[in-house]
C-alpha cells in the first residue's frame, strides 16, 4: 500500500500520487499516459495530472491497481500542494 508520507515531490498536488516504492516499470503510464509521467532523471513514476472526469478517475484507478509494488495511492491531499 502506498504511503504518501513518502510520495515524490514531483507528483502535482491531489489525491492520487506515487510514493518512493516505484520501480519504474511504466505500467501506470501505459494505463494512464496522460496522469503518470517517468522522471528523465532518476526514472520513476509520479502524477503529472490529477483525474477530472469519471473516465480519467477510471484510468489512474486501473494504474493504481495495475501497479506491482503498490506504489500508487489515491489517498493524498485534495487541492494543490
């Protein structure tokens, strides 16, 4: 389960996010390509959109329980920061 007292700083503020446990398999952005990003330099994952629709909830709902360290939570701070 993921621990958002240990997400990455890179994650824009909101509920979902991905915390320190990421392997960077790039399941998430292949289930979610406009929600997840890879880091250029250190290669893991991080929420680089919060969902706004239904179907884009849907999406990083699929990332989060596709993710094979659960690594995603949806459980981080609602608004920005």
């Amino acid at each position: 389960m993921a621990n958002k007292s240990k997400k990455f700083e890179d994650n824009v503020g909101g509920r979902f996010y991905v915390d320190k446990e990421c392997i960077a398999c790039d399941a998430c952005v292949l289930a979610a390509p406009d929600h997840f990003g890879m880091h250029p330099e250190d290669g893991h994952a991080f929420v680089v959109k919060q969902p706004s629709s239904p179907e884009e909830e849907s999406q990083c709902t699929e990332a989060l329980e596709g993710c094979p360290v659960e690594a995603i939570g949806n459980d981080g701070e609602t608004g920005e920061g």
